[in-house]
C-alpha cells in the first residue's frame, strides 16, 4: 500500500506548476475567455508541442508516453488550480476510451492525430439532466452507404474547436440502454454544424453540435454498434473523474486566495485572518479541500486499476459517483465561503474568486451535481454492490 | 500510488486473522464485538484475561522494536493488524493506552531503568495505565494545570496534590501517568514534570462519573498526599509538557483503520435497518446514507495518505484534518441511525436504562467531537498550524 506519490510523479507535478505558471496566469485566462475559442491556441500548441501531454495515457508502443490516470489527474489539478481552459480534459477522456475499446487500428489512428495536437471532446446528450444512456436522443440509422447521424448535443466541452468528437447515438426506435453506439466523427465531416454558446463560467467553453446525416464508417465505430450503453456509462464515469481533479485544484486555490486576502485585510485594527469566525470557516474549508484530494486520488488510482481490467464497471461508477459527489459539493462550499470571507470585493469582476465560484457551479451541474450521484451510490449501497 | 498491499504484507494479514479465528473463540466468545467506545464497561475482567492471551501470542504492542518485546512491525503491517482484529471483532483493548501512549513515551524519553521496570508489564498485557491529563480547569487549555508536585526529602518520594478528571479506565489500571506542576510559580506550559503513579495506594481517590448513556467510562481521579518513587518522573522537572505531546508529531494513525471497520460495521447495521423498515425508500434518507458511505470511504483514503507520509513527524494536513473529520462523520452516524428508526428509537432494550447498540452509538458520539480536542480547538489548530493564521490571543491569568 503506497498512497502518495513516487518522485518522477512529483517531477512531473512541478513541472505542470511551472509550465501553467506561464501560459495560464490568470490575466492570460481572463484575456482569451473573450475570444472566440475561449482559450489561448498557442498555448495548447506550446502544451502539446513542449510538455507532450496529450500523449501520458497513450501507450509507449503508439509512441506515446506510456503514463497513468494518477499522472494525469494530478496534471488536471494544477489546471483547475489555475482555472486553465484548454481542451486538455475532453482530449484526455477520448484517449482513455481509446485505450480501453479502441480497435489496433483506431489506436494508431487517433492516437496519432491526438499526439499532432488535435483536440477531442465527448457529445452525449441534448436534454439536461440526463447523463446516461437513456438520455441519449441521437439517432445512428442504417443506408446504403453506411450509418447516418442525426441529432443535436449540448453541454459539449470545446465543441466548437475540437477536431474530433466522440458522439452518442441509437437505432431508431430503441430506447434506455439498447441500441446505443459510440462513433468517432472528424469536426470537418460533412453535415456536422457547431456553436459556441455564452456560457455563465467564461472560463469553460460549451458548445452546440448538430449532426445532420453525417457518415460514418465501420472504422469510426468504438465497440460494439447497439451495445454500448455500458461504454457510455464508463466512459461518463471517467469524464466525471477528470472534472473532479480539476475541481480540487480550484477549491485549493479558492481557500489559497481566500487565506491570502484575510491575512492582508485589517478591519478594527487587527488583520481579519485573526477572527475565530473567520479562522473555524477557514478550518472547514480545508477539511473539504483535503477529504475531496483523498478520494479524487483513489478515483485516479480506480481508472488505472480499470483501464488495466482489474476493477470492473460497477467500482469505477461507485468511485466515480463518490468522488463527482464530494468533489462538487466540496468546490461550491469553499468557493462560496471564498466570496463571503472577500466582503464586497468578492463580488467584484476585478477578483479571481468569481471566476472560481463560477467554475465551481458549472462543474458540478456538468455531469450530474451531489444529490444525483449520491442517490446512484444510495442504489448501489442498498442494492449490496457498494 | 497503489491501493493493494504486498504479497508479504498479505501473507500476514493471513497470519493475524488465523491466529484470531484460533483464539478469540471459546471462553473469548462473548467479547467478541464488545469493550468499544461506548461500551467500555462491559467484560472488563474478560477483556483483561484477553490481553495476556493477546501478549502470549506475540500480538501486544507489535509497533514497538523489538529490543523491548515487539515486533518492529512495519506501519503497514500494524495497520493490518488492526484491521484483522477489528474484523474478527476483537474487543476493545483495555491495555491501549500503556501500548499506545505510556509504551511509545518511555522508549522516546524514558531512563533505561523505567523502561526495565514499565515495559515488561504493558508488553505482557498484565499491567494496565491511564492518562491523567485533564483538570477541571484544564480542559481545552489542557497547560493550565493546578496538580502540585513536591519533592519530599524525608521520604525520598515525589508527593503530588490534586484532580483529574476524564480519565478512562483509572479504576482497572495499576498505574497512571500524570503531568503535575513541579514549579508552583510556574504557568502554563512551563514548570510541568511527567510521573509515573502506582493507582492502588493510600493518596489515590476515585470516583466514576455517570455519564447521559447510564455508563460510567470516565472517572475523576484525586490526588491526596499520593507518593511515586524518586526516579518516576519521565525526563527532569520541568519537562513535563515537553514529554507529554513529544509524540503526537509522531501519530501516524496506524489504528484508524481498525477503528474504521468498527464504524462500518455500524453503518451496515444502520443500511440493514433502513432496508427493512422501509426508511430507505425515503429519499432524504438515502441521501444521507449515501453521504455516510462516501464519508466513511474518504476517511479511509485519509488515513492511508496519512499513513503513506512522510516519517519526519512533521504535521501533514491530512493528519490535521482527521479528529474533526472522522468526530463529525460519526457524531452525523449516530444522529442518522436514530432518524433511520424513526420511534423506535425511543424504545429502551430493557429496565433501568439498557440501550441498544446504536442508541449507546447516538449519545456516546456526542463525547467524539469533545474528548481529545474539541471541534472549536481543532479548527484553531488547522488555521493556525495548517494556513498559518494568527494564534488565538490569550487572556491575562
């Protein structure tokens, strides 16, 4: 039993700090949440092309760097430490799908367009609420030339930039978890039209992705065709993963920030941060940063344990709904304690804890909030299966 | 990071849950699952046959070296243990607080010739000691302590006058380790000494303290002209406070584990229920049952980070967070059990005052968020040592 981590990961944790120290400053952030990605393409270029990155999960005989899920959950922290908006966790949940049910094939194929630098995301759903296979609306019907595509996502991650997306579809006139397929579809494929939507948190890109009749081939469909609600379920679960290593990373730098202004602010002639009311509040706010890095670290540890078969679904979804729980509820406290402890500045546009607060609220509606995963652990527990 | 343990370390898992399967059977049948928090009154003479059964088979004090009679058992290893006698539902140990605490400060600090005389006895399960810590004026502010010591010329002996109090176990224990002001002009941390104090003499009261479940764990603990020999005291005068935290750096919660599968044999208790008298069904409640299997599994991920820390003794902030995170979890536990048995939770088991498991789990949890730091000081503790916020200003005394 070792839960901490060895050297060379800690090497790699501090190179992050110092890589995101330079392209995601917060005044870089602010300046490219205005633009028309919503993030800055020269540093993901300077993230793929210096940092390699987007290669930790791929494996050393695609070329790539042969790395876990802890490596890059604990890369994921830094950037939600730094509120940093690129395409990197969309990128890195389609790799990790390609790890698991990619063809030889389709892994030499995509992984190598994603080591080149192209961007990926996931499209799921249209109707809020219904992250699963049920709530998948799209349909994938069957011509001549091969399966069509038709249907409209929402809530998609960088789906206006992202070069690849990995779609959920079903046959027509299937439902709940029958008929559901995953389907690799090129960006620039005919019939695929993408928005961007104005989006409450400025600093997390969502986009509209409508499919109309797009084609696709035998080699753009990831496992098996009409059997894939259990991949979908999993591969939800490591998206929700993925979000809560970027959700503790905001949370620490929320009570960082929060710790920082108390220290400075003097009110009655003493600074702020002596106030018991202040410090207790502090003092719960750290309980929840620490207890969410516990489990958002053993969640790390279950996709490793997954990707290589040793746990199977139903660990990865108690993890992944334990973590997704926690990790949500954890943010949204201490980002909203964060802007009571700032006074009024906290609700000002000039101070990053609004940024975090936001990012706090968007993360956990973004693939079910506490209530929804704690009722899937609930099933789970009252069924024996946790 | 890894989740599993190693083959070796397997293999003695194997070994403890043998060994307990072999032994905690027979006369030992019916401690099995007794003696915890709570229930600390019951089978004590049992409890204590048990100890030597423990230290016969070479599994008392396991973490100390093995020059005085442990194992040298590995962090590991020691948490696995824990965890096989918890789950084989060994009792709750009355010789914890010599292994754990008198044990670990002798080695750390003790003269050569204490340490011959103290830790056979611990090691052997046959002499018990208490902590004679708390006042009634010390509590939070536990260096505001009134007992006197004296050295007595005449007598050869240290004399020490005064109370304690919340001191678990004072009525089964041969000894006591009692931190007593050597220097009466003294205030505060200063001016302690550390003594090791004979319970069965002339100078030593005690009185149990009937507590809100009708047990009586805790005792006060009076001190009237009571004498411990001239080489008891633990370093010099003055050293006392010194000795007394000199290891908590050192904690590295090896029994969390081990408490941890006590709680959740408590929380499947309270799913069964809740299964079966249809509280389940109610979505608030499964709400909170999830929310008390997700907080148990984090405090298990606590501790191992905990555990997997570094062996400086420095304070890490998972160790800080542990009393109030694991206190509150289960204080919430027992407040859940009572909402998951609706009325019948009312319903005593029996005359004058017999409680069932979770109605002793309900009212003890209450004394979890109090004993060994209350809440309000250990979230001063984690702003001050953790964030590094300014210290509570003291009052003028």
């Amino acid at each position: 039993m070792e839960f901490s981590f060895t050297d060379e990961q800690t090497m790699i944790f501090d190179t992050a700090e110092a890589f995101l120290g330079e392209v995601a400053e917060v005044a870089s952030i602010r300046k490219s949440m205005e633009t028309n990605t919503g993030y800055d393409p020269s540093a993901w270029d300077r993230l793929c092309q210096e940092m390699y990155w987007q290669a930790i999960l791929i494996p050393e005989d695609n070329d790539g760097l042969g790395l876990g899920a802890v490596e890059l959950v604990g890369i994921l922290e830094r950037m939600g430490k730094k509120l940093y908006n690129g395409p990197f966790a969309s990128s890195a949940a389609v790799t990790l799908a390609l790890a698991k049910w990619g063809s030889g094939d389709q892994k030499s194929t995509y992984f190598a367009r994603l080591m080149a630098g192209e961007s990926a995301t996931i499209a799921v759903i249209d109707q809020a609420r219904a992250w699963s296979a049920e709530g998948v609306s799209a349909q994938a019907v069957q011509t001549d030339e091969g399966l069509r595509i038709s249907g409209k996502y929402r809530f998609v991650q960088h789906g206006h930039t992202a070069n690849l997306i990995l779609v959920a579809a079903r046959a027509p006139g299937s439902s709940g978890q029958d008929g559901v397929g995953l389907f690799l579809i090129d960006a620039d494929a005919e019939g695929v039209i993408r928005k961007r939507v104005p989006t409450m948190d400025q600093t997390r890109p969502l986009a509209e992705v409508q499919l109309e009749s797009v084609l696709v081939q035998p080699e753009q469909c990831l496992g098996c065709v009409g059997n894939s609600a259990p991949a979908l379920a999993q591969l939800l679960d490591i998206q929700a993963i993925l979000v809560t290593a970027e959700q503790l990373g905001g949370a620490q730098a929320s009570l960082d920030m929060t710790v920082d202004y108390l220290q400075e602010r003097v009110q009655f002639g003493r600074t702020i941060a002596s106030f018991q009311a202040v410090k207790h509040k502090c003092a719960d706010m750290m309980l929840k940063v620490e207890a969410s890095r516990s489990i958002v670290y053993y969640a790390a540890c279950v996709i490793d344990e997954w990707l290589s078969d040793r746990y199977d679904a139903n660990q990865l979804a108690e993890a992944a709904s334990m973590a997704k729980a926690y990790s949500s509820d954890a943010f949204f406290f201490v980002a909203g304690c964060g802007i009571q402890l700032f006074g009024g500045v906290g609700i000002t546009e000039e101070y990053d804890i609004q940024l975090y607060f936001k990012r706090a609220k968007a993360t956990e509606t973004f693939l079910g909030g506490g209530a929804a995963h704690r009722e899937r652990v609930a099933q789970m527990l009252l069924a024996g299966e946790c | 990071m890894k989740l599993s343990f190693s083959a070796e370390d397997e293999q003695f898992r194997n070994e403890v849950a043998e060994w307990m399967a072999n032994n905690l059977c027979g006369e030992f049948e019916p401690i099995r699952f007794r003696g915890g928090p709570g229930d600390e009154h019951s089978f004590v003479e049992e409890r204590k046959a048990w100890e030597q059964k423990l230290a016969e088979g070479g599994w008392t004090a396991i973490g100390w070296p093995k020059e005085f009679g442990g194992r040298g058992a590995s962090i590991e290893q020691q948490v696995i243990f824990n965890e096989e006698y918890a789950r084989a539902g060994g009792p709750g140990r009355v010789g914890h607080i010599g292994e754990t605490l008198t044990g670990p400060t002798l080695i750390a600090f003790g003269s050569e010739a204490q340490k011959a005389k103290y830790l056979p006895g611990i090691r052997a399960g046959k002499e018990l000691w208490c902590q004679g810590y708390s006042e009634p004026s010390a509590g939070s502010d536990l260096a505001n302590v009134k007992t006197k010591a004296h050295f007595d010329d005449a007598q050869g002996k240290w004399v020490l006058n005064g109370q304690k109090v919340w001191t678990s176990l004072a009525h089964e224990s041969e000894f006591c380790f009692v931190i007593a002001r050597t220097d009466p002009a003294s205030k505060g941390q200063k001016g302690l000494g550390f003594f090791l104090v004979k319970m069965d003499q002339p100078g030593v009261t005690i009185r149990p303290i009937p507590q809100l479940t009708g047990t009586s764990e805790f005792n006060e603990v009076f001190f009237d002209d009571a004498v411990c020999d001239a080489d008891d005291i633990v370093g010099e005068p003055g050293d006392g406070w010194k000795v007394a935290m000199g290891l908590l750096g050192f904690e590295r919660g090896v029994s969390t584990l081990g408490q941890q599968m006590l709680f959740q044999s408590e929380l499947d208790e309270v799913v069964r229920i809740a299964k079966r008298n249809g509280a389940a069904d109610d979505p608030a409640i499964r709400q909170r049952l999830a929310d008390a299997h997700i907080g148990l599994r984090i405090m298990r991920y606590n501790s191992m980070r905990m555990m997997s820390g570094g062996e400086d003794g420095s304070l890490q902030k998972e160790a800080m967070i542990y009393k109030l995170y694991w206190s509150s979890w289960h204080r919430n536990l027992g407040k859940l059990a009572m909402d998951v048995l609706g009325p019948e939770a009312e319903l005593l088991e029996g005359e004058p005052y017999e409680l069932n498991r979770l109605q002793s789990l309900f009212l003890f949890t209450r004394a979890d968020t109090i004993y060994g730091g209350t809440n309000q000081i250990q979230r001063n503790l984690i702003a001050e040592r953790a964030l590094g916020m300014p210290r509570e200003p003291r009052g003028a005394n």
